[in-house]
C-alpha cells in the first residue's frame, strides 16, 4: 500500500506544519502553495490541503529549495526536500511494519530509494515532527553539506 495506508489526509496537521515552518524561519520561507486535490496544481488558496510546498531560502548547497508536506490521519507524514542536485525525505510509514524497511525512516541523498532508520523519534504531533526536520535541515545548511541531516540525536 502507499503512504497513509488508505487513511484520509490529515488537512489540520498539514496546516500545523506550514504554522511550524513559518513561525521558525520566518522570511526564510519565500513562498507557501498548496495542492488542493489529488492531482491538481499547487496554488495559493488553501481550501482543502492535500499537500503543502514550502519554497525555502536558503538551502543546503544552493540558493534554496523547497519541501512538500503531507500527513495522513493514521499519523504518516512524508517531508520531502529538493533543491539543484540534491533530495531526501522523512517519512513515517505505518504500513512498513510488515516490511523490512523502518516505519520512521530517512530516504538519503545519496540514494533516495532507500530506506534508513529515522533520528527522529516515535509518537510526536505534527508540530514536533516539523520541528524536528527543521532542526535537520538546519543543521546541514549550516555546514553546507547534507551529511548531518538524519544525524541529529532525537531532535529537536
């Protein structure tokens, strides 16, 4: 099955998450779209979020990128980033439990088809999940290099 498990979207927490995003970065966050149903584009009006896509500057090894954000009821969430050259996700997703791959993983740079155990801990509301990512993602833009991403110790 894919992420969510056949559960619905989970609109509050992909709201929370944007909140979280643009309380701690502030004018980091250049631009915030949403995408509204399935397949559609990605567009100002928030009316039914299916996903959100937070364009960020700075980014790790260029001028920026951008995230795109989804969460489910079931408590999956997908935290995709790309910029030039370089993209990897957290994700939760419960499904993976009757897998060998980690239900809280990290997709790595270096191959995002893999599924890596996640530093980010069991149990967190949105709020604290999209903290925890930031303070990733933080800690490779400092260091200009996407090495300390899922190196954190259980952040935030």
């Amino acid at each position: 099955m894919a992420m969510g498990g056949g559960s619905p979207i989970d609109e509050d927490a992909i709201i929370a998450a944007v909140t979280v995003f643009q309380d701690r970065l502030g004018d980091c966050v250049q631009e915030v779209r949403f995408k509204n149903s399935r397949n559609g584009p990605y567009e100002e009006a928030m009316i039914t979020p299916r996903e959100a896509r937070l364009t960020i500057s700075p980014g790790i090894q260029r001028k920026g990128g951008y995230f795109d954000i989804q969460w489910w009821r079931n408590g999956d969430y997908k935290y995709h980033y790309r910029e030039d050259g370089l993209e990897f996700r957290f994700g939760r997703e419960a499904d993976n439990a009757s897998t060998d791959d980690p239900v809280r993983h990290f997709h790595p740079p270096s191959d995002p088809s893999q599924h890596v155990p996640s530093c980010i801990g069991p149990g967190h509301p949105p709020e604290r999940v999209t903290l925890a990512v930031i303070s990733c993602w933080l800690a490779a833009v400092k260091d200009s290099d996407p090495k300390p991403l899922n190196s954190q110790s259980n952040p935030p």
